[in-house]
C-alpha cells in the first residue's frame, strides 16, 4: 500500500469491508440464515411472540398474521 494516496486506501478498505459484510450471511442478531421457497410458511417462535410470514405473489410481498 505504500505510494497510495489516502483516498485510494480509505476507497480499498471500504470495497474490502463490504466484500465481508456480505460473505458472512447474516448480518442482523438473531437471524438464523434459512432460506425458505415462496410456497413454505417460515414460523419461529421469539420471547414468547409466535412469529410467521409467507410469500404473496400477487403482491411480490411478504404477509404476516
């Protein structure tokens, strides 16, 4: 890294941390990493809360309860 200008290293660091961030899956506490298909249900249950989301096609949104 020697003869590079700061800004050079400050933009190499950043392209380097978000290579990172992105190859370590989760990047929220608590998120398990499954992956479900469109047609499945995904349910967990949190502090007491039953959580459950699916997918609508027909909104290309996720629903819950």
């Amino acid at each position: 890294m020697a003869g590079m200008t700061p800004a050079v290293r400050a933009a190499i660091l950043a392209i380097v941390a978000f290579l990172a961030a992105c190859t370590t899956g989760s990047t929220e506490p608590g998120e398990g990493g499954e992956r479900w298909n469109p047609d499945e249900t995904a349910t967990d249950s949190r502090r007491g809360v039953d959580l459950s989301i699916s997918y609508d096609p027909t909104t290309s949104g996720s629903t819950g309860p």
